[in-house]
C-alpha cells in the first residue's frame, strides 16, 4: 500500500521552529531589519577641531578625522597651510618633515601609519611643531 497525504498529515509531523508573532518579538524583529537596513552605525562623525602651534608663536586650525593617522594630519597640516599661508612660493613639506614634526604633550607624532587617538588627541587639543630628533 502507499502512503496517502490528506489534510492533516502534516499536523504529525515535528516542527523545527514556530514564529512568534507577539508584539515584543515583532518589536525585536523590525529592530534588527531596521538595523540591518540603515547604516546608522556608519553615519559620519564630527571631524576634530585641532589647533597648530607654529615655531614662530602663531596657530592656526585644522580638521581632521575621528579616525585619522599621523598621516593624514600632516595632509590636512598641508592643505590648510599651503591655503592660508603662501603666496607663490611653493613649500617643500618632505623638507619640513624630514626636519619638524607635530607632537603633542610632548609625544612626537611621527609614525605615519599610527592613529591619532592613540596619542589622546581630542577635539579642541593644541599640537605643536618640533625639530626631529632620532637620539
């Protein structure tokens, strides 16, 4: 004899998982696809706000990432500097780097790949120019 399917069979048969359709799962099931859908977590942050003490007393203001490198400092030292502060003459920065560098509280910024926060530097802190030393 066969086997006949009716209506009802499957009534028998064991269910790996049952929805749960009670408002606090359906809360939590439209918070995770809201989450999965919205980048909210990627928004862009504020940039820092950093001031840069010159050798000869003057500062000036700069912008960079929350998440930014030494490098990418010194790239936004160069834009703003080379914007506010040349006329025509154009600045050597592998130059000025290979003799200064920012530091702050008296930590030399100088590795490139090394990530600002690390340091502690916050919206709102002062850097500094300084002579390199490798003593």
């Amino acid at each position: 004899m066969g086997s006949a399917t009716g209506p009802h069979d499957d009534d028998y048969l064991p269910r790996t998982s049952k929805k749960d359709y009670s408002p606090k799962a359906r809360r939590g099931q439209l918070l995770n696809a809201w989450k999965s859908t919205l980048t909210y977590q990627r928004l862009p942050q504020e940039p820092l706000n950093l001031s840069i003490l010159k050798l000869d007393g003057s500062c000036f203001g700069v912008q960079v990432g929350r998440k930014a490198t030494i490098a990418e400092l010194k790239e936004a030292v160069e834009e703003v500097f080379t914007g506010q502060f040349t006329a025509d003459g154009e600045i050597s920065w592998s130059h000025v780097w290979g003799h200064f560098c920012l530091s702050y509280q008296g930590q030399k910024l100088v590795d490139d790949k090394a990530y600002i926060r690390l340091f502690g530097i916050k919206d709102g802190v002062q850097l500094c120019f300084c002579p390199v030393s490798f003593n």
